[in-house]
C-alpha cells in the first residue's frame, strides 16, 4: 500500500510526512498545545521537541511501509503549514478490513470544515486504494463538535465503551461509531 499518493482538495494537500516536515509538525505540536491538552494522552516536554518529531515521522512511515497505520499530515496548499493531522490506525487486513480513525485540527482552523474536506479525501483513499471495509471512530462523550463531524460524514453510533481511554490523565469513556464501505462487497477478501 506504500507509497501513497498526495491528496488534494480545495484547501489542502494531504500526504504521509517526510522527514523534512519535522519542522512544521513541531511548530503545529507547540502551537496546539493547550487546544489538544483535553483531547489527547498526556504530553510530557520530550514530545515537543525536533527529535521527538523526527521520531514520530520515522515511525509513522515505518507502520505504513508495514499496512499498521497511515500518519497523515494535513497541510496547506503551499505545504508550509499543517493544519491538522489523520491517522489510519490499527490496520487490520484479512477477514476484518478495518481501521481506526484518529484527527485534530489546529485551533486556528477549528470550525472552517477543514477537518471534514480532509476526513472525506482520506475516507476514500480508505475504502478505495487501501480496500477497507470498515473504518472506526471514537470520541469523548462531550466532544459535540467530533459526534456532529462524524455523523455528517455518515459515521454511526456502535456503541459505548467505559473507561475506555486514559486522556489528559483520567480513564475517560467514549462513543464509538464506525462507517462502513459505500461499495458492495461481496465477496470475502483474500486472507
């Protein structure tokens, strides 16, 4: 499944990193910071740091080259600037066909319908070129902005899983949801 291709929309190119976005990313961590705090894991200092990002683009471009996970950079048209990231995670080939969905936009661009043209472009590179059945999504309970997001975009409600994240420090539950491919299918893919 690797390379993958850059994705364009109107507002955006999204693509995996390079090693050379290590600059960017760690501009988007730092400027993001206290935005994603209620939102994600506990960050301790070593994550804001260049090395930290070169490590993670490594990584991330590692777990592609595998089919575990796609770490995308969503970045301006001129490509200097991320905007917000998508990450394909927990790829699961064989009889399942499925992934989870993880997203932030940067506070700066919150509210614009930026993270929905992104999420549309990478949902059909999803059920399209990485043949995927089903892709997952969870979010925190009152995260409104994300459960409207997901619902537009025709994601639907699972099911609910306590104290199934520790984000910012706290066992936290979460809706789940899941959209499944638009194309048919029938028949099972090659295990």
């Amino acid at each position: 499944m690797y390379p993958l291709p850059e994705l364009r929309t109107e507002h955006t190119c999204i693509r995996l990193p390079k090693v050379s976005d290590a600059p960017l990313l760690l501009r988007y961590r730092i400027d993001n910071r206290e935005h994603f705090a209620p939102w994600e894991p506990r960050r301790d200092e070593a994550y804001f740091t260049g090395s930290a990002c070169r490590r993670a683009i490594a990584d991330g471009l590692d777990a592609a080259r595998a089919d575990r996970a796609y770490p995308f950079l969503v970045l301006n048209v001129d490509q200097r600037e991320v905007l917000a990231s998508i990450t394909l995670t927990n790829v699961a080939r064989g009889i399942f066909q499925a992934c989870h969905v993880g997203y932030g936009v940067a506070a700066a661009w919150q509210g614009k319908g930026l993270m929905h043209e992104a999420l549309c472009a990478v949902l059909d590179l999803a059920f399209g070129t990485l043949e995927l059945h089903r892709v997952m999504a969870n979010h925190l309970p009152d995260n409104e902005r994300s459960a409207r997001l997901l619902e537009r975009l025709g994601f639907e409600r699972e099911g609910y899983a306590r104290s199934y994240l520790c984000i910012d420090g706290r066992w936290q539950d979460h809706v789940l949801t899941a959209k499944i491919s638009p194309q048919s299918r029938e028949s099972s893919p090659a295990a």
